[in-house]
C-alpha cells in the first residue's frame, strides 16, 4: 500500500532529505518546508521505502499538495 506526503502548509520546498528507493523509518524527516521564514518539517508516518519524489527543492508547494509517495 502507498502512502501520499502531503504539504502541511503552503511555502518553498527548502531541502528534500530522501530519496526514491531510500528506506525510511517512522519519525524520519523528509521534506523541510520553509514557509515565513521558518523551516517546517515533514515527517513519515509510518516506515516503508521511498517511490516517487513529486517535487523540487526550491519549487513553491500549496497545502495539502502531493509530495512524495511511500509504500510499505
């Protein structure tokens, strides 16, 4: 089953820190937003390995927008 990483918030993507077919684990950082000056990480939810990466460090993200995918 594959899990979407969403954008909790609208900013810049500031630093992508997996990528696909890297193995990550709950709690693990993968995404920094940086949105008001301030970097915001996203976290995995739950383990599983990278499969798609939907965006770019630098790009502008909306919240709730797609960001990477996770399978089990």
């Amino acid at each position: 089953m594959a899990t979407d990483i969403k954008a909790h918030i609208t900013g810049t993507i500031w630093k992508i820190k997996a990528a696909v077919g890297d193995s990550v684990d709950e709690g693990d950082t993968l995404i920094i937003i940086e949105s008001m000056k301030m970097e915001m990480p996203i976290e995995a939810m739950d383990p599983g390995t990278v499969k798609e990466v939907l965006c770019q460090e630098g790009q502008a993200v909306a919240e709730g927008q797609v960001l990477m995918v996770i399978e089990d």
